[in-house]
C-alpha cells in the first residue's frame, strides 16, 4: 500500500517544472539540471551553517552552559560572522608548500563531496540523478576525498600536517571496507543498485508500519555498523585523530587559514550529511514515514528530519567519547567490524531463506524469523567481544586501601 | 567490552542536556554584561584611599607613614611625604601624602598594606572592570582617583567598615576625654600659679594634695 | 632490547626516518608553557627531552629580597591552581624556623581549606585529562561546576578565588565566620554525589580503559630512585603520604586511608586521583565536625619585620601534586638568606622521557597530563 503524492509533497517539484517550461526547448535540460545542482548547493551549504550553530550550542549544553547565544536571537547569526572572518582573514601559504597542490587540495574535496549528493533521494520524485547504479556511485565518489586530504596534509610541508595525512588516509581507507559491506545486505535485499527503488521498496506498509531496513536484525545491526563506519570515514569524535585537535592540532589542515580552512570544515559537514543521507535512504527508508498515518507530512521533511536526527546523534557522540587512538583505531576496524559486517551478510541470507511460509503461519513466522536473526547476529558478537576483551588484557581494577 | 560503558556514558551526557533545560541549578552561567556575579563582601581587588567627610584633602586620612610602601611586595606604591602637618582626626598634627601613587598594573591585590596600616587610611575596592586604552598612565593612580568617602566603603564592604567605624569613633571619644582631662589640668595649675602669685609667699603645697583638694 | 631497570621491553628503532617533533610551547595539552622535544619513528617515541624555563619568574630571588611577610602572596603563585596548600607550607617552613606555635582553631581551618584544594585539584585534573583524550571538554565542564562552587567558598573566606593569601606565621589573617562553615557542611554533603556521576561517566567507558590501561608505565624501584612523589608514587604500589608519615598539622587525629595502585600506568594515576577525592571528603567532614571554638592567630607574633633566630629549617606538606617543601636558612636578618622551593611538578616530571619512550605520540599527551605539572611550579 503505497502512500499517495499530494501537492505539499511536489512542492518543489511542481516549481522546477514551472520555470523550466519557461525556456525555449533545446535548452530545457541544462536549465533543469543547473537548477538540481543549485537547489542542492543552497540547501546543503543552508544546513551547513545551521548545522554549525546546532553542534556549537548543542555541546554547550551538554557542558551546561550555553552555546553562543550573542549574535542574533539564540546565536542563528553566528554563521554569518564565522564566514564574515574566515573571509577576511589572511591567507597565509607556507614559503616551500607546493602551491598548486595546496590551493586545490580544499577545491577538490568540497567539489568531491557535492558530487555525492547527486545520487541521494531527497523526496518522492527528488533524487538530482536517477543512476542504475546509485551506491556504487555514492562510495565510489565518497572514496576521492582521501585523495583530497592526503593532497592537503602533503603539500603542506608540514611534519603535524603529514602525520596527520597519513593518519587519515589509513583511517579512511580501513573504514570503507566496513562501510561497503554494510550496506551489501541491503542491496541484497533489495537487488538493486538504485537508491531510488530501494527507497520504494521500503515505502510499503504492513498493518500500519513501513518496511524500514532498520526493522529487521540484519537492518539494525547494520545500521549501527554503517554508522560507525561513516562516523570514521568522516573524521568525526572519536574516530577524529586525523585532526587531533588536543595532540597534532589540526593535523592536515593546520596550515591553511582563512576561507580554505572553512572550505575543510564545509568539506567535512557535508560529507557527514551525505553519508547519513546515504545510512538513512538505505536503512530508514529514505523518505518515507514510518507509520502510514503520518504519511501526509511531505516526503522531502521526513528525509530532513531523519537527517536531523542523525546530525543531532553525531553531536552527542562527540560530546560524549574521547578519542581512539590509532591502533586501536585500526584494530577495531579489522579485527571488529570486518568480521560482524560478514556476520551482517550471513544473517540477511538467513532472512532470505526463513521467507515466511517456510518456518510458520504468518505472524508465528515473522517472530521466529526475527529471533533467529538476531541470535545469528548477537552470538558471534559476545563471542567475538570477548575474544577481543582478552586479548587486549583491559581489566576491571580494584585497589587496596593503607591506613 | 560490549559497549555498555559507552551506552553509560551517553545516558549520563543526554540527561546533562535535558537538565540544562529543566533544572535551575545546573546551568550556572552569568550572562555577562547583562547580569553580573555578585561579589561576596570579604572579596578584593585594588586598594583605595579613605577620606571622611566630603573634601578629599582635608579629611584623608593616610598620615604617609610609608609603612604600605615598604610592606608591599611587588613595591607598587610611590609616597612622597608633605612638608607641612595638618590635624587628624583625634586632634594631632599629622603629615600628608603630597603624591601618592599606586600602578595598578603590579598591584598583586595581596592585601598586605591594608593589614599593616595602622590609621585605617587604606582598604581594599572591589572594581575589576577597569581596563583603559591609555598604555603608560592609565593604569596609574593618584591620590585624586584613589582617594573615596567612606560612605563608599561603607557600602561595598559593611561588615568591616562597621567595625572600623566603632573602632575609630572609640578612639575619638578617647582622645576627645584625655583632652578634656588634660586642659582640665593645665587650667587648675594655672589658676593655682595665679592665686600664689597674688597672695604672697605661701607654704608650698604639694601638687598631689592640691590636686586632691579640687577633686 | 630489554632495560632492566624499567623492566619491559624498550623499543628499539632500526634504520629509518626520525623525525623531530617540537610539541612547542604553544600547544593546547601541554598544560602550560612546555615544550617537549620528540624525535618520532612513524608514530612510536623514541626519544623525548622536556623543555621547561618559559615561565620562570625569579620566585626565590624576589623571596630572598623581601620580608618573609612579603613572600607569602608570592607562593600563591606558585602552583597558581593550589594556592592554599602552598601557603601552608611556607608557613610551616617558617614556623619550624623561628619556633611559632599555632592555636587550635587555625589548625582545624587549616586542614579544612587544604582539603577543599586537594578537591578541586583532583576534579580540574581528571577533566584536563579527559579533554586531553578529546572528549571535547564535557568532563571538563562538570568538574568547573563543582570547582567554582569550592572558589566561591574561597572567595568569601579569603577575598580572592585562587591567589588567597590567607595564611600567616602562627595561624591565618581572618578567622571563618559560622555562616561560611554552614555552607562548607552544605557543600561536603552534596559533592559524593558529583564523585559518583563523575566515576560512573567515565569509570566503565571501554575507550577510556583501552587508552590509559598499560601506558606510560612507571616502575615501583624507578619511582623510589627519582624521589617522584604524590599520587603519582602511590599508584606505582608505594605507601607513602607526608600526612601520615610527617604527621603535620593535626592529620594524626583524623581516620583516612590512602589508596594504592599496582600497575603505575596512567589508568591507575587517574583512579588515585578519585579515590583521593572520596578520602578528602572523609576529612572535611571529620574536621568540620570537630572544629573547637577560639583565636585564628597567636597575637604574640610580629608579623612585619619578623627576625627569626639564624637557623635552618625545610617544611613540607603533601600538595595535591606531591611533596611541596619549603627549605629556609635564615642569618638573623628580616630577610632570609636561602629560600628554596621543592616543586612536586618538577620533580615529578623528570621521568617523563623514561614512561614515553615506546609510546604512541598520540600517548605522549596522556601521560604527561597523568604527571600533572601546573607550570608554575616547575619554573617558580
């Protein structure tokens, strides 16, 4: 049962066609297209600087004190004036930085990352470009970005800034393998690489509540993998060694100033929202809502809620945990994710093949099918949690007490 | 190992959040400079210079011992004593400061020159927000910016200008009674001078008997 | 290759790229101006030489110039955070120096506000430490809350938050009016909570243990052979507090214990740190209960231009950082004619190369916080 399209919904749809048939004929595509891609840099950039605010009094508040509250009512200027100063500050270069390098290596890591965005589906009949091969796409782009920071830590010609560089290139690339593998259940699932069809494949509804990915154990698991993964492919806390702002201070970005070091920080708030974009279109259900009662909300304000949601998780993870350091870092990416992402997949098959009518009557069915998912999935982490725990000799300690 | 100490760690930090909304005694800051701290009385920052009653020359009441200069530990007060006395407030002729200088930018606010003075000239002022654009004099103080009323003192810090106040208005009551006492004195010496004089050689009276003959 | 005097393996780096590092004197963990010199093999220490002087100022010159009455507000400077426990024990020095007897009252203040310092001392390091990991300040945050409330208490007490000032040869310059001790007792009732928040946050957090368990270890024998002292001897298994060893004050007459730890690393640096904290509230309220009535200051004594009888003598208290000791000789003049500080962080932080060494660069920050310097102890 498919919730309806209404007018709210089409909203912005409705708007692009309006003014696209407003120009003569031959030209018709270009213009829809500049408009997609300007529609995509405003709101994203908009979110950006909302974002900054967000994450800034967020914090404050977990600390117990507010965020920047002076400019402006509640402090929504602030942006204003961070990109009033970033703008006018100097633009120092170090004397033996290789120039070219330096001056693109931000270009080529906020264009990257925009790129990305083409692909996702921001509402019902919303998504930039309708590519067969959506996901592929997405982390295929997403991957470039190493190549940006690495550009930016080496040109540099900096020891903190390579140390940083390389910290990241190693973290990066460690943390797509997770990232890829959790989202191949989904994709097998679904058996297609268009986000645009996963999306509808969740938007069905069974006794009120969506097909979400998420719903099941192999969806939850893997969201919460996929999160973690994303939460280290874009050098947030904990996973933020990269810019280590307590140890290398600002790592592979401590020699740019002025607005290439905004430009670092657009790069890298935006690849946050691509990334959760992408954890939620594959495992929330994108755009849908989850109980069809409230399908009449606007498709494109469910997906921004949900992004919401998922920026507002990442500000409390970082308020929350001190940093991993590198090793640990790697261990866990190897020793941990690798081998619960490959349990993801096995349990998914399990899903496939307990199809309802194999185990039982149907909700009999659905339960046993969702016990034993899960078990396939929990058992193997105790296990494997435990392994880990011994391994690493961490302890709970007691001391003794002199008079 | 299973991530409970995480999940720990979050529930501790989300309730945090919400309590800063909800409860009153978590979100402790000042909202500078719309609201400011209130500074508890025993607190100090710069010294000052106390005067009674409304001319700041005549009623100052540092006598320029130079105790304070030679006490202080960074050294950040200059005096130069007057050559010519005045009365303090018992009656005797004391000496002024002419120039009394303190550079604020030393001043440790270690409150050592309050507590060696010894005629309560000064005392400890609770301003902080004194910051000035002038590099080289701005931040030295003569006895012109130095030198309040004692009412002042009396409202930043009640409790001690109370007990000095009692205490000096004692002493004035002292001094005011042995003065009393002592032209009580010199008079009767000089009415019994007189009355010798006019009368003629007369036995000698000792002073004590003569003393106890008037009381 | 394995040393045999800190007994584990030491690593030993082979042809390669050393790369030097200057963890300058502008850097957001160094606790202050500090530089460390670090030559680096990819991310493992494989040598480190502190460098420390930015922030000398000539202290025991200025006191050797001055009256010792003028010398106190100088040693609140000192370690600028613990500037109670400071005065304490240059008061101490100079009371074993000209023989001042101290009245009972002053004895009782004193401990309670040495033990308020140690507190707060504790709290700000555990949240250093943490900001130190990246925990982006949260901890931090919650221990400032608590701290202020403790500065507060100073500020009413003494008139200043941090530079206090307050105590003197024979006792202390104002005596605690009843309200301040009512809101002391307030304040020790409400702050066990804080050190069960404060533990439970972090306590089980499983990054937290996986970063400090196992580094920057300090062996017992090294600890005992470099004079470390404080928190930092007894979390490496030695017993041994100047409270209950030198029985100054009258700590004789209050019942606490010292924690001890095993292991010497930094998880174990830390967990000293918060069981002190339980400990000290253990003393605040024994003190607070049985503090007498009477004088805070012998009148006897001259305070300016005091001239004790030539001599020598060195007081030392346990600080919060480890043993702060004051050493004096006097030639019968109102100034003394030596004045020398035993700074804790100092000394304390000499071994730093020996528990970096094989570390993580990223571990380099963490240990260092675990010594816990304030810089102005160790330049004076």
């Amino acid at each position: 049962m498919m919730a309806s399209a209404n007018s709210a919904d089409q909203v912005f749809v409705t708007l692009k066609d309006v003014i696209v048939a407003q120009v003569p004929a031959p030209f018709q595509t270009l213009v829809s297209i500049l408009i997609s891609v300007a529609m995509i840099i405003v709101v994203f950039a908009a979110l950006f600087a909302l974002t900054t605010v967000f994450e800034r009094k967020g914090l404050g508040r977990i600390q117990n004190r507010y965020g920047p509250n002076r400019v402006g009512p509640w402090g929504v200027m602030q942006p204003l004036a961070d990109a009033l100063k970033s703008l006018t500050k100097e633009d120092i270069v170090p004397k033996r930085a290789d120039r070219l390098v330096h001056y693109l290596a931000p270009l080529v890591l906020v264009g990257v990352v925009f790129l990305s965005y083409a692909v996702l589906p921001v509402g019902r009949n919303m998504t930039a470009v309708d590519l067969d091969t959506g996901v592929l796409y997405f982390f295929a782009v997403g991957a470039a970005t190493e190549l940006a920071v690495f550009m930016a830590g080496w040109s540099s010609h900096n020891k903190y800034s390579l140390l940083g560089a390389m910290r990241a290139i190693a973290q990066m690339i460690s943390y797509e393998i997770p990232l890829i593998l959790s989202s191949v259940p989904v994709i097998m699932m679904a058996g297609t690489l268009s986000l645009v069809t996963i999306v509808e494949q969740q938007n069905r509804y069974t006794a009120g509540i969506a097909h979400w990915n998420v719903f099941t154990p192999w969806g939850l698991a893997g969201f919460i993998l996929f999160m973690i993964a994303a939460t280290a492919e874009t050098n947030r806390s904990p996973f933020d060694l990269p810019e280590g702002e307590s140890e290398i201070i600002a790592g592979y970005f401590i020699e740019y100033s002025g607005f290439k070091f905004a430009l670092f920080f657009l790069a890298e708030y935006l690849e946050m929202f691509a990334v959760s974009g992408l954890g939620i279109t594959l495992f929330l259900g994108g755009w849908s809502s989850p109980v069809s009662l409230l399908a009449w909300i606007p498709s494109w304000l469910w997906f921004f809620g949900k992004l919401l949601a998922l920026i507002f998780a990442f500000i409390w993870v970082r308020g929350t945990l001190p940093r991993l350091r590198m090793d640990q870092l790697m261990n866990f990416a190897w020793k941990f994710m690798l081998p619960m992402t490959l349990i993801v997949i096995l349990s998914a098959g399990v899903w496939r093949f307990l199809s309802p009518g194999v185990v039982g009557p149907k909700p009999l069915g659905g339960v046993i099918r969702w016990l034993v998912c899960a078990l396939v999935i929990l058992a193997p982490y105790i296990l494997l949690a435990r392994m880990l725990e011994r391994g690493r000799k961490i302890e709970k300690r007691t001391y003794r007490f002199a008079e | 190992m299973l991530g409970e100490g995480i999940i720990q760690g979050l529930v501790e930090t989300a309730r945090n959040f919400f309590g800063s909304y909800t409860e009153k005694n978590r979100l402790v800051t000042v909202q500078y400079p719309e609201e400011r701290h209130e500074l508890p009385e025993a607190s100090r920052n710069f010294p000052f210079l106390l005067y009674d009653g409304k001319d700041p020359e005549a009623g100052l009441r540092c006598v320029a011992c130079q105790i304070c200069e030679k006490e202080c530990p960074p050294r950040c007060i200059h005096i130069e004593k007057s050559k010519d006395k005045k009365p303090d407030f018992v009656g005797k002729q004391q000496a002024y400061p002419a120039v009394f200088d303190i550079d604020v930018s030393v001043c440790m606010s270690c409150q050592i020159c309050v507590e060696v003075c010894p005629f309560d000239a000064i005392r400890m002022d609770k301003v902080y927000e004194l910051s000035t654009d002038d590099r080289f004099g701005g931040l030295l103080y003569t006895k012109k910016e130095l030198a309040k009323p004692n009412e002042y003192y009396q409202k930043i810090h009640p409790v001690e200008a109370a007990e000095t106040d009692g205490r000096r208005v004692k002493e004035a009551e002292e001094a005011k009674a042995k003065a009393a006492a002592a032209e009580a004195a010199a008079k009767a010496k000089a009415a019994s001078a007189a009355s010798a004089a006019a009368s003629g050689p007369q036995p000698v009276v000792s002073d004590a008997i003569a003393k106890e003959k008037q009381s | 290759m394995r040393d045999a005097l800190l007994d584990r393996d030491v690593y030993e780096p082979e042809e390669g790229e050393i790369m030097e590092v200057s963890m300058g004197p502008h850097h957001p963990s160094t606790h202050g101006v500090f530089r460390m010199d670090v030559k680096l093999e990819g991310e493992r220490v494989v040598k480190l030489k502190p460098v420390f002087g930015y922030l000398h100022r000539n202290h025991e010159k200025i006191a050797e110039h001055g009256a010792y009455l003028s010398a106190i507000p100088y040693t609140d400077r000192l370690d600028y955070l613990c500037s109670m426990t400071n005065n304490w024990g240059y008061v101490l020095a100079v009371e074993k120096l000209a023989g001042i007897a101290v009245p009972e009252r002053a004895e009782y203040l004193r401990v309670i506000v040495a033990e308020l310092t140690r507190f707060q001392n504790h709290a700000g390091l555990i949240g250093f430490l943490l900001q130190d990991m990246g925990a982006s300040g949260t901890p931090l945050m919650y221990a400032f809350r608590e701290r202020e409330k403790i500065l507060d208490l100073f500020e009413s007490l003494s008139g200043a938050r941090m530079m206090c000032n307050y105590m003197r040869f024979g006792g202390l310059r104002v005596d605690a009016t009843k309200e301040w001790l009512d809101e002391v007792r307030a304040l020790v009732g409400r702050l066990p909570q804080f050190v069960d928040e404060y533990e439970a946050l972090l306590r089980a957090n499983e990054i937290l243990l996986a970063r400090t368990q196992g580094t920057g270890v300090l062996p017992r024998e090294l600890a005992i052979n470099t004079g470390v002292t404080g928190p930092m001897l007894r979390a490496s298994g030695v017993n041994y507090d100047i409270r209950k060893v030198d029985h100054y004050g009258i700590y004789d007459r209050f019942t606490f214990k010292v924690p001890l730890g095993e292991h010497g690393d930094v998880y174990d640096r830390y967990m000293m740190r918060l069981l002190e904290m339980r400990e000290t509230l253990k003393l605040l309220e024994q003190a607070l209960h049985d503090i007498p009535e009477g004088p805070v200051m012998d009148p006897k004594v001259r305070l300016r231009g005091l001239r004790p009888k030539a001599g020598e003598a060195y007081g030392r208290i346990e600080s919060p950082k480890g043993e702060l000791g004051f050493f004096l000789i006097s030639d019968g003049s109102g100034n003394p004619y030596r004045y020398r500080v035993r700074p804790p962080s100092m000394i304390n932080l000499t071994i730093l190369e020996d528990m970096c060494v094989g570390e993580n660069i990223a571990d380099t920050v963490i240990i260092l916080g675990s010594v816990d310097i304030v810089l102005g102890e160790v330049d004076r």
